[in-house]
C-alpha cells in the first residue's frame, strides 16, 4: 500500500469569548474576609485532588493565609483517590509537580493510604475518608467544577466528586467504581451529604475555568449549600465549554495527553470516545483516528485512558509508569483505558499509520486536526479540507500560512 501524503497544516485561533477572573487570589481573601472565622487552634485539613487548576497555588495561599489569622492551624492533605498509584509518595509527586510544596505554601503538605469509616441515614453501607483528613477539626474542599470525562448527571467533577472519591482514597474509589457509572453518579451526591451533616466541612472553594484554562470564577461556598450550588455551576461550567470546531475528523493529532488535562488523560467529550465495557458511548464528535505523541510531565507517568487512542508513539511509551497507571484503572474497574495503542517509533510514523488507515476515500483530502492537549483548543492546526469548511465563520481567525506537520526527523513541528 503506497504511503498517504502528508497535507500541510494551517494554523487557526478561535475567537473564544469566555470570562476571566482578574485576580483570584483576591477573590478568596475577599470571600473569606465575609466568611465564619474557625476556632484558635483548629486544624484545619485542606483537601486539594490530582488536577492540575489555574491559580492554584495563590488560591491556597490565600485561604492558609485567612486560616493562620484566624488562629487556626492548616495543613494540605492529598484528595486524589487512587491516583498517584494510590500510594503517599505518588500522590505527594502529582502535588508536588503542582508547586503544592510545604516550602512554597509554609504549611505541610501531606498524603496518607490509610482510612476510617462511619455510617449515615442516607447512604446505606460504610463510608471511607481519608484518616488524617477526619482526625483533623476541619476540612476545606478546593477542587474545580466541570463535566467529567464518564460521569452523567448533575453532579460530575468537582466538590462532592472530592469528597466521595478524592477523600475516600483508594478503598472508597475502588468501591464507588465497581458499580459503574450510572450507579457512581447517584452515590457521589449521596456520600457527600452524608460527609457535609457530620459537620466536618467548613466550606467549599469551587472553581471554573474558561476556554482558555484561565479561572473564570472563584467562589466560597458554606456547607449546607455545596451540593445544590455545585448542580448550577456545572450547568455554567458546560454552557461555557468548547470542543472542536467541527464535527468529524479523519485523524486528531494531540501533541500531549496526561490527567492534568483530563482524567482519561485525553478528555472523552473532545476525542468523542468512552470505549467502556458495558457503558454506552458518546455519539459525537466523530473521530476515524486519534493519534497521541507525548505523555505530560505532569501526569508522573500515569497513562490511564490511553487506551482511547489509536496510536501512540516510542517517546509516550517509554514515560508510562504502568504501577500507577494500572491501579488507576483496575480502581476504576476499566481495564480497557489501559490497554495500548499501537506504537509507532516517531510521531511522523505514528501520523502515517493513522492517515494509511483512513477510508480510502479519505486520504486525498483529508480532514486532520491538531490540537496540543485537549484542555486548551483555542489554537490548533486544521488540513485545508477543514479550512475550506470553517474559515468563513466569525471565531475563526488564521494565523499563518501552512506549515509541514512533522521536521526532517519525524517530530512534530513546534505549536
């Protein structure tokens, strides 16, 4: 079979209206200043997950800073789950590549395994926290709402998935999981108001981002209100999101996939894929070939949901940590996001596999898109087919001219 030429990229920005928070520090320290002071001598658990979130280290300066005047005495706890490979040395790496770091914030900044249970009215088997997070006098929950890459309903990812998930560590994950989605969506909710009536959460900081991954919004948000409050932000957090700009592609090329982007490392809802066991899958958008070239830094080597894609290349291969990388999906009973695609040695070779088993039909002019990470989409890389298509409508702005996708030694172009 003869080789499918490679078509030249043209670079686009999509003029993506969408808020911007100035100073969002500020907004916290603002918020809290309004905001129920804790006792002298509290300690004070302050749970952040395995995101990456903009402004995330000034944000917890700021609520440290408003604790320490208060008298009380805080301390960062890891809420991840069964990320970090569910071990304290992992999880403290993922917090850590954050800029989470006792010497960065002055106050410590810890992991633990271990759990304790309780049970309420409301939820009818044992409920697993984190043990140093339920020894403390109270918990902060820090995390940002948005749509989640498998769950449905109306409450995805954000506060009550911290509590239930992040909390819960790796017992209470693996347990949540095990009865798949639709069952994980109704009992996140349900876990969260059981853990907010015992009176340890002193109050939620929840944050959107916008389609340029800049925080949009900051707010501080009192016990008895995070789960009715967190329904309406991600109906805000959805109608502010963007995916692609078109709705079928041959081939999507992204530079860089890792949990930083998105839990599945390449997010569900822009690749158009959940290839669950069992679950059903998303409709659109609709991809032929995904091809992913990088594994982030910032994943700490934690691949799982790779097995979304369809090629992958050597470099990516040789950065996956399969420890953590396994746990994450057997924790979360998909061991088919682990799976691998297959390896090419280059992303040249690896864009030529993807285009070479394309519909024929296809491979005269086909429509490749590439895109860095699936978090951030304002600029990407469009064939002249998809240009053709959306180079009259108002958002679109072309940047340049096109340019090869691949240099004399088979890497990407720079972005």
């Amino acid at each position: 079979m003869l080789a499918t030429p490679f078509p030249r990229l043209i670079p686009i920005k999509r003029n993506i209206e969408s808020p911007d928070l100035h100073d969002p520090a500020q907004s916290v320290t603002c918020q809290l200043g309004q905001f129920k002071r804790v006792r002298p001598g509290a300690r004070i658990a302050i749970a952040v997950g395995s995101r990456g979130l903009s402004n995330l280290v000034p944000i917890l300066q700021s609520i440290i800073t408003w604790l320490i005047d208060s008298g009380a005495d805080p301390f960062v706890i890891a809420a991840m789950g069964s990320h970090g490979g569910g071990t304290v040395a992992g999880q403290l790496a993922i917090l850590h590549g954050y800029g989470v770091r006792e010497e960065v914030l002055g106050v410590p900044v810890r992991a633990s395994i271990d759990t304790v249970s309780f049970s309420g009215p409301l939820y009818d088997t044992e409920i697993w926290l984190t043990k140093e997070a339920w020894e403390a006098d109270g918990i902060i929950l820090v995390n940002r709402v948005k749509m989640h890459t498998d769950i449905q309903g109306p409450i995805q990812s954000g506060l009550c998935k911290l509590i239930a998930i992040g909390l819960g560590n790796r017992r209470q994950a693996e347990i949540l999981h095990s009865e798949g989605l639709e069952a994980l969506s109704q009992m996140i909710p349900r876990i969260a108001s059981e853990v907010i009536a015992t009176g340890k959460i002193v109050c939620g900081v929840a944050m959107l981002e916008n389609k340029h991954g800049n925080t949009a919004l900051v707010e501080i948000i009192s016990p008895d209100k995070i789960v009715e409050r967190e329904k309406e932000l991600l109906l805000q957090a959805i109608a502010d999101s963007s995916g692609l700009p078109v709705n079928t592609l041959d081939v999507l090329v992204v530079d860089e996939g890792g949990k930083n982007y998105a839990g599945s490392c390449i997010d569900t809802h822009v690749v158009g894929r959940m290839r669950l066991e069992g679950e059903r899958d998303l409709e659109n958008p609709i991809i032929h070939r995904v091809v992913v070239c990088d594994l982030s830094d910032h994943a700490q080597g934690n691949a799982a949901g790779i097995g979304l894609a369809d090629f992958i290349t050597r470099k990516f291969f040789e950065k996956i940590d399969f420890g953590p990388t396994y746990t994450n999906c057997i924790s979360c009973i998909y061991p088919e996001r682990g799976r691998l695609p297959i390896i090419m040695e280059s992303a040249e070779s690896a864009l030529q596999a993807a285009l070479d088993t394309c519909r024929y039909s296809s491979r005269l002019s086909p429509r490749i898109m590439r895109i860095h990470d699936t978090l951030n989409l304002e600029k990407v890389y469009v064939s002249e087919a998809l240009l053709e298509e959306i180079s009259t409508r108002e958002d679109i702005e072309v940047l340049g001219s096109a340019v090869p996708m691949t240099d004399a030694e088979g890497n990407l172009m720079p972005f």
